[in-house]
C-alpha cells in the first residue's frame, strides 16, 4: 500500500492564523493572542520564534511538561504496534495500565474512557445503577448531590447541575436529578442526603472557581457522612489529582480514599486523551456488557501512554517536586499581597491568585503576563490561575513570579 504526503501549507503569521481561527472555529474559547508551533517542558514557542513560560499546563494535561521524553517515547514504541482495537477485542496494553494505575490509587477495578466529562457522566451513570440494585433506591428517583461553584465539564448533564450562568443559559431543558448544595458545608450536606441519594460528588480543590481550598476536616467529614448514609462519595480529581497538589490524590490530605474517583487530564501525560473511573468490585460490578462504552476508551495508545505516566508518579519525584516548588509558590505570592494582589490559595504547584479589580480583569492581566512572556489563565473576574509543569525549575517559577509583579505594577 502507498501513502501520498500531503503538500505543505505556506508558513503563516500568528495574526494571519489568528483570523482563520476566528473565521473557520466555532467561538466556544476566547483564547488569548499567542499561537504555539512547537513547545517543550516548561516552555511554547509561537509561529514567529517568541517563547513563553507556559503556567497553565493546560489545566493540569500537561503536569510533566510539553513532549516528556519518557511520554513521547512510550507513544511512539505503541504507533508501530496498534493503536486502536476497540473494545470489541483485547488487547496487550489495557490490563496492564489498569492494574498499575489502581495499585497507584488504592482501588480495584477501573473504567477507562477519554475525557474528564466523559468520566463525569460514566460516574453519574454507575452511582444511578448501584442506587438502584445495591442500596434499593426506587426506580427513577436516584439523585446526586453537587457543590455549588463546581466545574466538571460542560456536555448537557453536565451543565445540568452548574450553577455558572455561562456554562446554562440557553442549554436547557436540564436533565434532573441533583441537588445543589453550599461547598464546604458539611451541615447543608447532611441535610441534603436522604433515602434517594445515590452519591456526592465534589472537587477536592474546586479549580474552575479559582482554587478553593476546603476547610480542614471538610474532606475527612463527606467520607464519614457518606459512610455512615451508605452514600457514595466520589471525589473529581481530574485536575486535583496525578501530583499537582504536592500528592499522588489531593484526598490524601485528609488521608480519606472515596468510593469512586475520577481521573483525566495529566493521565493523558499531554500527548492523548485518557480518562478513568476506579472504584470498587461491588460499585463498578453493577455495569454489564452493553450498558455503556466508548469506542477509543481503553485503546493500545492510551494504555501505553497511561502506564508511563503511572510510572513517572511511581517514582515520588513530581509529587515532592509539587510540595517543594509549592511553597516557592506560595511564598512568591504572598510577597504581592498589598502590591497588587488582593489574595491567594494555594496547594502544591497550584493556586488562585485574586487581583486588584483596579489593576484589571484576569484577562486583562493575562493578556499583560503574556507580553511579558508567561501564559496564564484568567477565571471570573480579577482570578487568575497558576498551574506550571510539575517539572518546572525553581529558576523558571521566579521568572514568572517576577513577570506578574512587573505587570502589577
């Protein structure tokens, strides 16, 4: 069989790039004006040669940076094997990658999918069915409990338990079966869980809002309380998790494993989509041949992918590079407090950073940082958020510590 190579389109310009976008895309991002061509580690290089120290990693995908050459590596011994098989068959790579990543994480069995919404929805959909065949929930009357200010994707029942206006307004009609209660609030979820419930599912660290960080015992407290009402709790650690909170889990700081978790993002290592449900023998049992799928979900190229990156957080070196390069973080931030910025949380290699409304709109700082050659991202109103490469150097996160202090002013 001969392949013919494509011929090669005429080298553009960022702005010449920037038009088409908006001209053939659909408008769903507001991205900021930077185009990256070629990116590696910590680092992105657009069309013309400009470099940029990338502080978002892409919300987490990227937590061992642009093209790790163990990633790279693993994906390119699997593209000359198979990549694709589908579920209809086995194949060589799956069992492994499930075995490592649930002696990773402390739970049996997994569910692999692709995206972080689409593990949102598989957990929705196995909480439903274990309500209903091992708690005797009533047909049809399952619900599940959310937090308000979550972010857990945004497909229709998704957005169905959104409180974001944004994320809503003109999607319905929603789908039921939620409930909305305050974050952090152990006492309204007490009061919310009732015979109905199939499960809570939270955020450890709510990130879209602007990394909240819960009160000390919140996490310790949903475990108990879903314990003692034979709720699941099941904990989205598609961003918290895989070592950006200084821990291989962020529930790992109040020492609580939940009874579902939900994985994506850095499980991708930055180079596929790969997502994951781990739960329970009994909890993951319930699901039977037919009852859900995904065509890509569990392929020979994520596998492979998603053992290195299992590999990788096996050795402890990201997760304690999180917790040391964390307080760098931290330490930086709180040095603007008063010049600027208003406030900050942190955990890890990650944090919220809330600026003078004064100074500008978190977009508007955004666009200033990338002047100065970083890249972050902005969310509601004057937040911004942090989240470089686990493999960041010292040397490069003050380099962006200080590029935020020049544009504050």
């Amino acid at each position: 069989m001969t392949y013919t190579t494509a011929a090669v389109a005429p080298a553009r310009t960022s702005a010449e790039l920037i038009r088409a976008d908006e001209r053939v895309l659909a408008h769903n991002y507001h991205p900021l004006p930077v185009v990256v061509a070629r990116a590696e580690g910590s680092w992105v290089e657009d069309v013309e040669g400009r470099r940029y120290l990338d502080m978002l990693a892409g919300y987490s995908a990227l937590n061992f940076g642009h093209r790790h050459p163990a990633l790279v590596e693993a994906a390119k011994r699997q593209l000359d094997a198979v990549t694709l098989t589908s579920r209809a068959f086995h194949n060589d790579r799956l069992a492994g990658f499930a075995e490592g990543l649930s002696a990773l994480v402390g739970l049996e069995m997994t569910l692999p999918m692709n995206t972080g919404a689409e593990a949102v929805e598989s957990a929705v959909k196995v909480a439903r069915k274990w309500a209903y065949e091992t708690k005797g929930v009533a047909p049809g009357r399952a619900t599940v409990i959310v937090a308000a200010g979550n972010f857990h994707g945004r497909t229709t029942t998704i957005v169905s338990f959104s409180d974001d206006p944004v994320a809503r307004t003109g999607f319905g009609p929603f789908t039921p079966g939620f409930r909305l209660v305050p974050y952090d609030d152990l006492a309204a979820l007490e009061e919310a869980i009732d015979e109905n419930t199939a499960a809570v599912l939270i955020e450890p660290i709510q990130g879209e809002a602007g990394v909240l960080i819960p009160s000390d015992g919140y996490l310790a407290g949903v475990r108990e309380l879903t314990r003692r009402t034979r709720t699941l709790f099941i904990a989205d650690e598609i961003q918290s998790g895989l070592g950006r909170t200084g821990t291989t889990l962020a529930v790992a700081y109040e020492n609580v494993l939940p009874d579902m978790l939900l994985l994506g993002k850095a499980l991708g290592g930055g180079i596929v989509p790969v997502s994951a449900v781990l739960a329970s023998r009994e909890i993951l049992g319930v699901l039977r041949p037919g009852e859900h799928g995904s065509t890509f979900g569990g392929n020979p190229l994520s596998a492979a992918v998603g053992s290195a990156v299992v590999d990788l957080l096996n050795t402890g070196e990201y997760q304690r590079r999180a917790r040391e390069l964390g307080e760098v973080l931290a330490d930086g931030l709180t040095a603007l407090v008063g010049r600027g910025v208003t406030g900050h949380r942190s955990r890890g290699l990650w944090a919220g950073v809330d600026i003078d409304p004064a100074l500008g709109t978190g977009r508007e700082i955004g666009e200033r940082l990338a002047g100065e050659g970083v890249l972050v991202k902005d969310t509601h109103g004057s937040t911004i958020r942090l989240a470089p490469p686990l493999t960041i150097t010292r040397e490069e996160l003050e380099t962006a510590l200080d590029a935020l202090a020049r544009v504050l002013g």
